[in-house]
C-alpha cells in the first residue's frame, strides 16, 4: 500500500490573461500545464466566435472545460441585446466546445422579462440539456450613499431555487462574506469554483489566491475533505502586471498554490 497524490482539474480564465487575447490564454495554459480553460465570452471577437475557439482548443489540445455567459455590463450587446438568448447561445456553445458548465450572474434588475424568467430559464435548461448552468454569487453595489440592489432575484443566490452554483472568492470577499461559509450553506448545490481573492473592498478586486481575507488555502482544503470532484478555475485579475514575463509568473506561482491545496493522499 502506498499513498500518492489524487490530481483534480484547474482551468485558467480568459479573464486572468486580460488584457492579452484568447489565444494568449491557450499559450499560458500549456505551458504552465493548466488541465484546460474557461472561456469568458466577451467583447474581443475570438471569445464570441465559437469556431474560432474550437480551433484554438484544438491547434494547442487544451479543452475548453467551461463558458462564462457574457453578462457583465460590458457585454450587454454581445450576441445581441435579448438576453434569454444569449443564455440558450451560451449553453449552445458550451455543447459544441465539449465544455460541461456554463456559468451565469444572476441578471440586472432592469433586464426585465430575462429577470423575470431567469430562475425557470435555469431550471429548464439544466433539466432539457447535458450542460449544467451554474448561478454565481455576486454582491451588493456600494456607493457613499449606500447599497443598491442591482441584481434579481438577489446577489445571493443561496436562499433561491437553482440546484447548481458557481463559488467566486472575490464576490464573497465584495459581499463580506465568508467563502467556508458559503460551502457550509450551500453543500451539494456547489458546483464550480473560481478561485481568486478579495480585501473586502467595494470593488470586485480579484485578488491572487491567498492575498486576501478568502482563506483561500483552507477553502481548497475543505473541498479536498469533502471530495469535491468539480473544476476550479483560477479567475485573477493581472492587468497590473506590465509584461508577459510577470503575468506568467504570478500565473504560475496561482497554479502552485492550486495544486499543493488541492492534492490529497488516498491509498493505492
């Protein structure tokens, strides 16, 4: 008997490469030996080509093992303006690209009929598809004058009806609250991970793993302990770091962290 180490999947966003390209994020994954990559479909027009991105996943043999819908305020015309739509397209993609998860925001308030429809338009499509659509936690706006409710249902989506969620260490961090926390009270509904950081700030940081308020080390380690067996994706934002060389480091120094907190001994 012998114990060796149990490998479990780590995915780089195309947000962590930003603002280098799609491609870009292809390279870093093989070289720094990432298991595969979350497209997050944006405005660059790669990320909103599909056949482009199959052609890529390809050419570099890295799988594209999940697709970040575009819903950020930045994307509000990207494939268009309905966003019901764009929801369909995204899980659409996912299909083509090989990728199992789609990640979702919850909508804005003033998204109308995609917010009214959005917890039956989840629910359907993760009952009618072999693609699952997991919600992510977002946070309340804050502004000296207060908080502003931006999202429906709600920026949390524990206490709503979606059976799949997508873990975002920074939103928590944004929302103040804790990630061990959210594992606690969401149990089996956890189903994709983006591994990142956050001081508690106001804004959205994304911090290196470990440079925040997160524990993020101990969340890997209660994941290991549960045997959670989904994808963590490292969603960082590098756009501080003035060249390759120095993204590709704190890339690579991000994926160390992943894999040593995500090893765990079983017996062979």
């Amino acid at each position: 008997m012998s114990d060796l180490l149990k490998p479990r999947p780590v995915l780089l966003s195309t947000a962590s490469v930003y603002p280098e390209s799609v491609a870009a994020t292809f390279e870093l994954a093989g070289e720094l030996g990432f298991d595969g990559i979350e497209l997050m479909v944006s405005v660059e027009a790669v990320s909103n080509d599909i056949e482009a991105v199959a052609r890529l996943s390809e050419y570099h043999a890295i799988p594209v093992g999940s697709v970040h819908a575009p819903c950020l305020l930045v994307t509000q015309r990207v494939w268009g303006t309905d966003h019901v739509a764009k929801l369909d397209r995204s899980v659409a993609a996912a299909r083509r690209l090989g990728a199992p998860i789609v990640v979702v925001h919850p909508p804005f308030r003033w998204q109308g009929a995609y917010a009214d429809g959005f917890v039956a338009q989840v629910r359907r499509l993760n009952e009618a598809t072999d693609v699952t659509v997991a919600v992510e936690n977002m946070y309340p706006w804050r502004t000296p004058g207060g908080e502003m409710a931006a999202y429906a249902p709600h920026w949390d989506p524990t206490d709503f009806d979606f059976p799949q969620l997508t873990l975002d260490l920074s939103h928590a961090s944004t929302s103040r609250q804790q990630s061990l926390e959210l594992l606690d009270a969401w149990g089996e509904r956890l189903t994709h991970v983006h591994l990142t950081d956050g001081s508690g700030s106001a804004k959205d940081e994304h911090l290196l793993p470990g440079d925040g308020d997160q524990r993020a080390a101990e969340v890997l380690a209660e994941l290991v302990r549960r045997d959670w067996q989904g994808a963590v994706v490292l969603e960082v934002n590098t756009t501080g770091f003035d060249t390759r060389d120095a993204r590709e480091q704190a890339l690579a120094e991000s994926l160390a962290f992943m894999r040593t907190h995500l090893a765990a001994t079983v017996a062979s």
